[in-house]
C-alpha cells in the first residue's frame, strides 16, 4: 500500500525514472556498514574506559567521579579531530559508528561552527553552531525530565531510591 499510494501522486515520467534509477542504484554493504559502525563505535567507547581508568588510577578518582572529566576529554579530542578534518574521514568511514552520543554530538557543534565561522562570532558560530545540535538539547532535556518525573514518581509511592 505504502509504494501504492505514493505513486498515485506521481506522473508515469516520474514513475518510470524511479523505477529506471532503482535499478542502476548499486547495492549498499550493508554488512561491511554495519561491522565497520560497531567496530569504531566501540573503539571510541574502548578509549572512553580507558581514559576513566586513568582518571581513576593516577587521580584517585570514584568510577562516578571520573566520568564528568572522562567526558570533557572525549568532547575536546573530539572537537580537535573534527578541526583537523580527522573526524570527517573516520565518520566515512565508519558511518553511524561515530555517532556515540557524546564525540557525535561534539563534532556536530565543532563542525557547525567551523561552517559558520565567515557569517561573524556572534551570528554565524554562536547563532548557528546549535542548529544541528539544538534537536538534540531539546530531546536529551525532554528525556531528563520525563526520567526525573517517573524517578520523583516511584520515590512518592515508596519504591526503592
């Protein structure tokens, strides 16, 4: 029903260069895409432990106390990959294996600005750096405060903290 109803709205032109650009569109690896995205996915997550693992060895931090610098280290590497175009080419490399949320996220702002950055500071890299990114905020705040409700919710009805 789904390429039915579509194709109602369609001229037979349109129809029959779909259909002609369907068949010449080569295949995807979607395997290859999929074992390259977890790899470097967990890489990047494998690098993240170990710099927590150094935060809580040499600096005598808690597991919970080390991930807040844990992350600051991950953003900044991030955001240095991304100024030397480093991130770009791993990203095509791996595809959605960069997108762990916190280097994914750090190379969206990075990138942005760095694309804005001609438009002035004020309205090209502060205005525009979120654009991308602004989703995100917006979701990930939506998410902590849904969580921070039902949290709040089971705490007033006695569960466990």
């Amino acid at each position: 029903m789904g390429n039915k109803a579509k194709n109602k709205k369609l001229t037979p032109t349109q129809i029959e260069y779909q259909s002609f650009a369907q068949a010449h569109e080569p295949a995807r690896p979607v395997v290859k895409n999929v074992i390259r995205a977890f790899f470097v996915g967990g890489a990047i997550c494998l690098l993240g432990q170990f710099i927590q693992n150094f935060f809580m060895t040499y600096f005598n931090f808690t597991e919970k106390t080390a991930g807040n610098p844990t992350v600051a280290v991950l953003v900044i590497i991030s955001v240095l990959l991304t100024g030397f175009g480093v991130y770009d080419k791993i990203a095509q490399y791996a595809g959605a294996g960069t997108a762990v949320p916190v280097t994914g996220f750090a190379n969206s702002i990075a990138s942005a600005a760095m694309e804005h950055r001609s438009e002035g500071l004020v309205l090209g890299v502060g205005g525009k750096m979120f654009k991308l990114a602004g989703s995100v905020i917006v979701f990930g705040v939506f998410a902590a405060f849904v969580i921070g409700l039902l949290k709040w919710a089971w705490s007033a009805i006695g569960g466990m903290s």
